[in-house]
C-alpha cells in the first residue's frame, strides 16, 4: 500500500471518528436537556409523579437510541443495517414487554379519562379499597382490613370497576326477611321510622321502602335510604341493629332458616341360632 493511498483512508477514517464523537457530544446535550425540560413541564401537567417519571426517562433514553443509531451510520455502518437492527430490538422489546405495554397503555386511559384519583373508594371484584397510587403498570387498593391489594392496570381496566366516591351521596339497599303473619303495614312504619331517626340518613332524597319479593319461607321488604359515603357501612349496621329490636318489641317475627335433624337408631343385628345337623 503507497503512502498516498493510506493518506486519504486515514483521513477518511479520523474524520469519521470526530464526526461520531460529535453527535455522541450532541446527543449527550440533547437527552440532558430534553430530559431538563419535560421535568419542568410535568410538574404542571395533570399526571402521578411515577407516570411523568416514566415519561422522562421514556424521552431521555430515546434519544440516546437515536443518537446511537446516527453515531453508527456516521461511523460507517451500513443505514440499511442500522435501521434494521433497530427496529429488530424494538420488536423484541414489544413482544417481551407486551402485557406491561397493556398496562401501560390502561394507566394512560386511566388518566386522560379520570376514570379515578387516588383517594377515591373502588370495588374491583370482591376487592374493596381505597386507591393509593396508581403507577404506570400497577394500581394499589388499600382495604379496610389495612391491606394493600396490587392490581394491573390492564386487569383492572378488563374487569371494570365502581367508583363508589363520584356522586354526592349513596343509596344502599338493606334487606329483611319477616314472616307471612306479620302485619306489613307495621313493618313499613317501622323502617320509616328507624330511618328517618337516624342522624346521619339524608332526608332527600327519603328513604324508600319496597317489597321486593315473595320467598318461600318469608316476605323480603327493602329499605333504601341516602348517606354519605363516610357513613356508608356504618348506617347499615346501625339499621340493622335498630330495626332488629323494633321488630322484636312489635312482635313480628323475622325467618331463621331451620336445619331439620334426624336421628337414626340402627336395629340390632340378627344372628343365626338354628342348630346345626349332627
């Protein structure tokens, strides 16, 4: 090789390398101060600290991605190639992250939509609690045994749930069960009455009292009445209590489901005494 031939090679090859230091340092500055500057203007947006955490280093490791792949392409590798390999560890990262994507992508619609705030009272299933913190892939419960109850978001968003603190009040339904001898009028006043006592029972709207059905072994009457959610459970077990000794002090008598027990003797066995043949 000819000393005029190597001279353009090296030169091509040293100005390739400043190049890629170059977008490297460029890089660099640009992820800092994408990084700078979302942090600012997440402070004002209307997400959770670990959702706009997440966004932040979602932009900041991005651009270093890109910057990678402009570094390799100045340095002399093919674009083509470059591209491909990219977008092949994309595909690998989305299949490999695919249900914390989904997550992802519910905790998102949980926000764009409000569909809740922490501190707000939810049923999922049979699970009952008060939102913590919903992060980017996960959403805990805190229920009123003082568990904390994790569930993803996807999970969460597929199963649906209710939100038991948007409205102003609510409007349990309390069920009793009394006897077909019992005088329905008496039953009707008594409810009304209990109810209406009741210091934290909303007079409107007013309590709504309702037979509901017709059962086998007795008559179910509902009583309806508003609250607040802060005295959701405890009116509930208060009426319940009340309504017990009221009905007790008018004699009507509410069904007890009755287990029917029998007892059976075994007869004595019979034994052969006939003589046997000589």
């Amino acid at each position: 090789m000819t000393t005029e031939s190597a001279n353009p090679t090296l030169v091509s090859l040293v100005l390739h390398v400043a190049l890629t230091i170059a977008i490297l340092i460029v890089g660099a500055w640009l992820a800092r101060f994408t990084r700078r500057r979302l942090q600012k203007a997440v402070q004002h947006a209307p997400v959770s600290m670990s959702v706009a955490s997440l966004l932040v280093s979602v932009a900041y490791y991005g651009v270093w991605a890109f910057t990678a792949a402009v570094a390799l392409i100045a340095l002399g590798f093919p674009s083509s190639t470059v591209v491909t390999v990219l977008a092949i560890v994309i595909i690998i990262l989305g299949i490999a992250m695919q249900q914390s994507l989904k997550d992802f992508a519910a905790a998102v619609n949980f926000r764009l939509f409000r569909t809740f705030e922490p501190g707000e009272f939810l049923q999922v299933n049979e699970v009952m609690g008060t939102v913590q913190e919903m992060l980017p892939f996960t959403t805990s419960l805190r229920t009123a045994e003082n568990k904390l109850v994790i569930i993803a978001n996807s999970e969460l968003q597929t199963m649906g749930m209710t939100n038991f603190s948007r409205e102003a009040f609510l409007r349990p339904l309390l069920s009793f069960g009394v006897s077909y001898a019992s005088d329905l009028a008496v039953v009707k006043r008594i409810l009304e009455e209990t109810a209406m006592a009741h210091p934290a029972v909303m007079k409107e709207p007013p309590p709504a009292i309702q037979i509901q059905s017709l059962r086998e072994k007795d008559i179910e009457v509902g009583l309806r009445v508003s609250v607040l959610l802060a005295d959701y459970w405890s009116v509930q077990s208060d009426l319940r209590e009340k309504v017990k000794a009221r009905f007790d002090e008018a004699g009507i008598a509410m069904w007890i489901p009755q287990v029917a027990v029998r007892e059976i003797v075994a007869s004595p066995a019979k034994h052969d005494v006939s003589t046997p043949e000589a």
